[in-house]
C-alpha cells in the first residue's frame, strides 16, 4: 500500500511536472502566438497606414490636377479672346498693309496715267502745230506755183526798175511781190512735199502719235487747197477754219462727219446686230435711255470699268451669252473687235471735244452704241 501510495504519489508529481511543462509550453505557444499576431497587427497597420498615405497622396495629386484643369478652363475664353485679338489685330495690319500698298499703287497709277496724258497732251498740240503747218504751207505754197515758175524769167526782172520813178504804178503791186518772195523763202526750206507724198507723210505722223489706222480713211491733205475740190460723192468738199490752216482735232472731226459710215464697217456692225439678236439678246431693253445715261457719264469720267461692271450687272446673262460666243467665233470676234476699236476711238474724240458727256450720250443711246455697251463688256470676259 505504501508503495502503491509512493507509486501514485509519484506518478501524480510526474503528471503534474508534465501538465507544468505543457502548461509552460502551452503559454510559450500562446505568448508567441500573441506577439505574432501583434508583429502581423503592426505590420497590417504600417501596412494599411502606407496605403492611406499613398492614396492620400494620389487625390492631393488628383486634387491638383483637376485644379490645374479647372484654371485651365477657366483661361481658355480670356486665351481664347486673347488670340482672337491678335488675329484680328494682325488681319487688320494686313488689310492696312494692302489699303495702303493699293494707295499707294493708285496713286502711281494716277501719276502714270498723268505723265502719260500729259505727254499725249504734248504730242497732241505738237502734232496739231505740225499739222497746222502742213495746211498752211500746203495752202500758201499751191497757189502761187505758176509765178514761182515765171519769177526767174530775165524780161520780167528787168522790166520792173524802168517804172520805178512812177511811184503810183509800184506802189499797187509793191504788196503782191512781197509774199511772193516770202512764199518763195518759205518753198527753199523744203516744208511742202510733194503730192504723192502727203498721205505718206501724214500717216507715219498719225501712226507715231498712236492713233488707229482706221482713222485715217478720209484724211487726205489737199496741197492747193486755193481751189477747193469737190469731195468725191455728194456733199460739199471740207475747207480749212478761217483761223488759218488745219488743226489736228479738225482732222479728226472730218472723219465720217457726215454721219455716213464706210462699208467694213456698216458691214461689222451689221453683223454684230444681226449676231446678237440671234442670240435672243434686245440691247433697248436691257439698256433703257436712263441706264445709258448713267453710263455715259461714268465713261466721261474716265470710270470705264465701273462701266464695263454696270453693263454686266444689268445683263449678266447677255454679257456671258455672248462672250462665249466671241470664244467659239473667230470671225464674230474679229468684227466685235474692229467694231470696238473704231468706237472707242469715236467715243474718245467725242469727249475729247465735248467735256459735258452730251456727245458721249448721243453716240451710246443709239442702236450701235447699245451694241458697244454690250459688246465691250462680254469681251472684256474674253481676254
């Protein structure tokens, strides 16, 4: 019994040394386990602590970016503004830059057109002094042809000193050998070609101060014009102006005066009514007497393209119709041109001669000149 109680009695010291040293073991296990579960806590905090401080970072950044974009939009219509301002400023410096280069180049323009007009001005008075000249030597020099032949003759030299000491015989025909002589000083300087050679002569002068050659039909220098000539056909020959001699626009004037054209040229214009009311075109109707009026003042202006403008604004149609037909007709557009040019040269002298624009009017309210209208302005589409 003792034994079995010292038997017990140890056994029970040994389990109770085996539940201390497992109890030892057990808090062993639950201290560490607690210590790791605190480690994981700390590191799941730093953890979680770095991930909130990441994403706080992340939406101050995100904050800062949509402020910059706010600012941003916020900007774009003062920038927006802004460069509107500048291309607005830099366009109205271009616009000023070309007002100013086109002055500029109108006002060269003007000084061109009048160092042009004042050189035409100068030909056209030289050309009428040298015309002037010409009828005058022509009519000085045709006359007295035949006592330039019997001047030299001896008996009629000598026979004027025997009635000198009579003076009431010497004192009539004292006046009469006077210009004789002065017309024979005049002979020796060569100023009075001969007849064949007038037209010639005439002719390079007319073509050197650039008038057309059509102008010339009709202008022919009479050399003895003391006995004046019939002109060939009906109507009275043209005399010189009392004032002593022809003068360049008088020679002008005398181109068709009579109101009778030549044959080409009732014959291009014939062609040129017949071709555009061919064409379904009535210039009355689309030229009324008031629209013509305006133009006529415009061209007396010297404002021919905003003329030409006009004319294609009231008949834009028309104008276009009858340049495409210029473009496919070379015939039609040869006679539009002949047309033109001896018109234009027409217009120019009227107006020349009246600065009222009443001439001007009168040569455009009629058939042909309604004609010209349109005519100028659908070939001004062709060149």
């Amino acid at each position: 019994m003792d034994q079995l109680a010292e038997a017990a009695f140890s056994a029970g010291q040994k389990a109770n040394q085996v539940f201390e040293t497992r109890l030892e073991e057990a808090r062993g296990l639950i201290s560490r386990s607690a210590q790791m579960v605190e480690e994981a806590g700390d590191a799941t905090a730093r953890r979680l602590e770095q991930g909130a401080s990441a994403a706080r970072r992340t939406l101050d950044e995100l904050a800062g970016i949509l402020s910059r974009i706010e600012d941003r939009a916020a900007s774009l219509p003062e920038r927006a503004r802004t460069q509107a301002e500048q291309v607005r400023e830099a366009v109205s410096e271009s616009m000023d830059g070309l007002m100013d280069q086109a002055r500029r180049t109108a006002a060269e323009t003007q000084a061109i057109d009048a160092a042009f007009q004042d050189r035409v001005r100068r030909n056209f008075e030289m050309l009428s002094e040298a015309v002037k000249m010409m009828g005058s030597v022509a009519a000085a020099g045709g006359a007295p042809v035949p006592s330039a032949v019997g001047a030299p003759i001896p008996a009629a030299a000598a026979e004027p000193p025997a009635p000198k000491p009579a003076p009431p015989p010497v004192a009539a025909p004292t006046p009469a050998p006077a210009p004789e002589a002065a017309e024979a000083g005049r002979r020796r300087l060569k100023l009075t070609p001969a007849a064949p050679a007038d037209d010639a002569a005439f002719a390079e002068i007319f073509e050197a101060a650039g008038g057309p050659p059509e102008a010339l039909e009709g202008l022919r220098l009479d050399p003895a014009p003391a006995t004046p000539r019939p002109a060939s056909g009906a109507g009275p020959a043209r005399t010189p102006p009392a004032g002593g001699g022809w003068t360049w626009r008088d020679l002008l004037s005398t181109v068709d005066a009579d109101g009778q054209r030549t044959g080409p040229e009732v014959e291009s214009m014939d062609f040129l009514a017949d071709e555009i009311r061919a064409l379904g075109i009535d210039p009355t109707v689309l030229l009324p007497v008031t629209r013509v009026d305006e133009l006529s003042s415009m061209i007396t202006d010297g404002q021919g393209d905003l003329a030409r403008e006009t004319v294609r604004r009231l008949a834009p149609a028309a104008t276009r119709k009858l340049a495409r037909r210029l473009l496919e007709e070379p015939r039609m557009r040869r006679s539009v041109m002949d047309f033109l040019a001896r018109y234009q040269t027409e217009i120019e002298t009227a107006n020349r001669r009246d600065r009222s624009g009443r001439e001007v009017g009168a040569l455009l309210s009629t058939e042909a000149g309604r004609l010209y209208l349109l005519a100028e302005a659908a070939a001004g589409d062709t060149v």
